[in-house]
C-alpha cells in the first residue's frame, strides 16, 4: 500500500461525499427536491480505507457526507425511488462480487478539477454494472455520458495544478489498493446529508474463485 503521501492533520469521522463532476452539477441545477443515486461501496483492507481518505478529507471540499465509493447512478431528482429500486433488483440479479485493483490516479477537468483513482482489474465489471444500471426508468433522466470512466474520487480543486501534483504524488507511490465489490446502495442525497435507502448485497456463494 502507498505509505508516502503525509494524512492531513483533521480526519473526519463521517463518511465522505466526492467531488462532483459536470453529472452532478447538472443534477444540483435541476432543482431543490430529493435526489437518490446508486453507488458501490468498496471493500477495503482498514488500512487502504484510512490512506484514502486522509487524502479525500485534505483535498475534498465535500467530503463529510459519505465513504469512498464508485458511483454507478448519477444523483437524480425522482418523486419516489420505488421503480428505481424495483429496477435495480431486476438488473442486477445474480450479480456477482468480484475483485478490483487501484492502480493508478488520474486528472479529469469539467468545470473544475478532479483526482481520480481508477482501477485496473474490475474496470469491466463496473463498467458492466453501469450500463446493466443505465435504462428503463433511467433512459428519459440519466447524464447521457458515454465516456463513463469507473473511479474514487479523492480530490476536487479549481487549480488544475493541484490535482496534477497529487496525482503524480499518488503515482510515484506506484499505487497497488486491491478490494472487492460485493454489493450496491441505493442512496438518498440530500444538500447536507447522505443515507442508505436499500443496500442490495451480491450473492456470495456465486463469488469467481479467488476473489
């Protein structure tokens, strides 16, 4: 695990809300009402958790809302999450949990700029999870983004430099963080306050060897 990178002097004991990209922003625009998302929470050695999110508390300006997570349904304004939910159910049954690897971070600019880590192995599996996710009630609401790339967001600045120079920071560590995805949320989003509405677990008995 990468050790150079020195944790902040503040950690904060909530969990934390990434940095948004143009998505969310657009999502933000549409209005004051309730929106939900759907994200995966990695599973992470304690120690892999920690190093993320000393860097996510120093350079996130959201951070405070929820845990290092990979989103896979953008916030949305929905005046009731049922057909979502009942959508989600229908898509991802016999849903696996599989294996992914960190392995490198990343610059992404969009209204600002943004610190990714992105992973290697499992990058299929999530991108799979998104486009399984990304119809039926979805298809008239959803961030029509054909360049989904699956990440963590661990720092959001309005310098771009910033976000170079932690990137090259996390990669002269020669990144190497390994976890597993067993499951999805369903989260509600509101302006100071995230929360699971349904956690929806992958069945561990069909979990691929090795993982």
């Amino acid at each position: 695990m990468p050790r150079s990178i020195s944790p902040p002097t503040r950690r904060t004991s909530s969990p934390a809300w990434p940095s948004r990209s143009t998505a969310d922003a657009a999502c933000e625009r549409s209005g004051g009402g309730v929106k939900f998302a759907v994200v995966a929470y990695p599973n992470l050695r304690d120690a892999d958790r920690a190093w993320i999110e000393a860097i996510r508390a120093k350079h996130d300006p959201q951070a405070g809302l929820i845990g290092a997570h990979f989103t896979l349904v953008y916030p949305l304004e929905l005046s009731d999450p049922t057909s979502l939910a009942t959508h989600i159910h229908d898509q991802i049954a016999g849903a696996r949990p599989f294996p992914f690897k960190l392995r490198h971070a990343t610059v992404f600019v969009d209204g600002g700029a943004y610190c990714f880590l992105e992973p290697g192995q499992g990058r299929r599996d999530l991108l799979a999870l998104y486009d399984r996710l990304q119809d039926g009630p979805l298809d008239a609401v959803r961030h029509k983004d054909e360049s989904f790339r699956p990440h963590i967001t661990v720092a959001r600045h309005t310098d771009e430099q910033v976000c170079r120079r932690l990137s090259d920071e996390i990669n002269s560590t020669k990144l190497t963080i390994s976890g597993r995805i067993d499951g999805i949320d369903l989260i509600q989003v509101l302006e100071d306050q995230v929360s699971t509405i349904e956690r929806i677990t992958f069945h561990p008995t069909l979990a691929p060897r090795g993982a």
